[in-house]
C-alpha cells in the first residue's frame, strides 16, 4: 500500500511538474546527492523531480552506514549530501578533518513526548520515569526539549549534547530511563512518558502532530537535516538549485502526504 502510494505521489508530482518544464530553459548540470537508505531516498526523488524542471540532473547516490557519505564527499565523489544534522556534521568534520559546510535546512524528524497516560506534559508526577534515547545526540535532543517547556534546566556548558548529570535543576525527581531509541515505543507502558523520534514514533503507530504531551519546533531546529557540500562548492549555481529543489512546495506536499508528520519541512 505504501508503495503504491509513493508512486501515485511520484506520478502526480511528475505530471504537474512536467506541464510546466516544457518552457523551462534547458541545462545540462548533473549533481551527484548522497542520501541515506530508506525514507530519505524517496523524499531524493521528489527532489531531483523538481531540480529536472530547474534544468539540473539529481543522480542519486544511496549509503548503508552514517560515516559513509561525508568521507565520499570530501573525496570528491559525491557534490552533497543530505543525511545529517549540524551537531553531527560538526562532530564528524572534527574527527576526520573534512571542511564541509552546511548551506540549509531540508527536513526534520521531531523528537516528541509520548504518554499512555497523561495529557499535558505539566501532568508528569514527582518522581516520573521518563524514556529517553541512550545515544548521546537524540538522549540530548530529549532533554533540550524538557528544558526548553521548563520541566528541567540543564548545565550552561551542556550545549548541544547533555546528558542526564547535566541535568542542574530536577524540582519534581525525574528519572531518566536510558535505553536504544527504537526500544522505546514498546516500552512506553512501563514508563509515565518517553522521548520518541518521529520515524519510531511513526512505525508503532503514533501521530506525531496528535499524540504528543510535546514536541521540538521544527523550524531552525538545531537537528534539523541539511544540505551540505566541500566548502568550494558553497556557491555554486547548482548548489542554490539543489536546496531550492528540496525547499520547494513539491516536497513539502509530497512529506506532509506521505509521512504523516514523522518527516517535516526544517525550513
């Protein structure tokens, strides 16, 4: 069914774009755009749908492991990519030496707060145990978003990346549950609430825009994904046309249609 829906979306996109590509000035550009496996591919082919209409030839180029795609592109085999967050890019262009630049927002997956049993996140009792992811950067994510509707406060040093010890003000004894972000929709029953990324969230069933007590602001949200190329490349024409493609109207319709808000618009 899911994949009949894709191509009916993919169709329509194609015929509505392509009414208006007949006038469109012909280019003969090709960027090769490196994505991860899985959702982000179709959401890739909307956007080379909408570049072609641009005069620009997306070919795509799909990874199985995160630490794939920038080393491909700071060795010049691919133009950009499209996979991360800037934490992350920040992190790995440190460990490997890459000089690699975000030039903007393409979608977000919103981390939310998930409960059986409560309505409002104001709700959580003294003491609650709350389910957060035990990576470091979606464990972060979790307490950020706590911090940021005033439920905890977190060391001025955490930055980006805090950790449960980075927790400085707990007035209500929260207990935070470390445990793997795919494991926590099914552990949902034995918690008072948990963080939950949208693409998890998605597949045990939830609506990310109905069933959270709270959710992260999807809008210059520090863990949105972004386009990023070699630093060279920063102002290349095509490298405008690419993020303009995925900024587009197409795949904002196209995330809202076929995701169901587990991936939105970052910008």
């Amino acid at each position: 069914m899911i994949t009949a829906l894709f191509a009916v979306l993919i169709a329509s996109l194609c015929v509505t774009i392509g009414s208006r590509a007949a006038d469109a000035p012909q280019r003969t550009d090709t960027v090769r755009l490196g994505v991860i496996d899985g959702p982000e591919v179709e959401i890739a082919e909307v956007v080379k749908i909408v570049a072609a209409e641009k005069g620009l030839t997306v070919e795509i180029v799909t990874f199985k492991e995160y630490d794939q795609p920038n080393a491909a592109l700071a060795k010049g085999e691919l133009d950009a990519n499209a996979f991360q967050h800037r934490p992350f890019l920040e992190a790995d262009s440190a460990a490997h030496g890459y000089d690699l630049v975000s030039v903007g927002y393409t979608i977000v997956q919103p981390m939310g707060i998930y409960s059986r049993t409560l309505k409002t996140l104001r709700a959580l009792p003294t003491g609650a145990r709350i389910g957060i992811p035990a990576d470091r950067s979606n464990g972060g994510r979790a307490l950020r978003l706590l911090a940021e509707r005033a439920m905890i406060g977190l060391s001025p040093g955490a930055r980006l990346t805090p950790r449960p010890q980075d927790v400085m003000i707990n007035t209500r004894k929260f207990q935070f549950i470390e445990m793997p972000a795919e494991d926590l929709p099914a552990a949902l029953d034995r918690l008072d609430a948990a963080a939950i990324n949208g693409n998890y969230a998605q597949a045990a069933g939830f609506d990310p825009r109905t069933d959270t007590i709270a959710i992260e602001n999807r809008r210059s949200n520090p863990y949105g994904n972004i386009l990023v190329v070699r630093r060279a490349d920063e102002n290349r024409p095509e490298t405008r046309i690419l993020l303009d493609s995925f900024q587009s109207p197409e795949v904002s319709a196209f995330l809202d249609a076929r995701f169901e808000g587990a991936f939105m618009p970052a910008w």
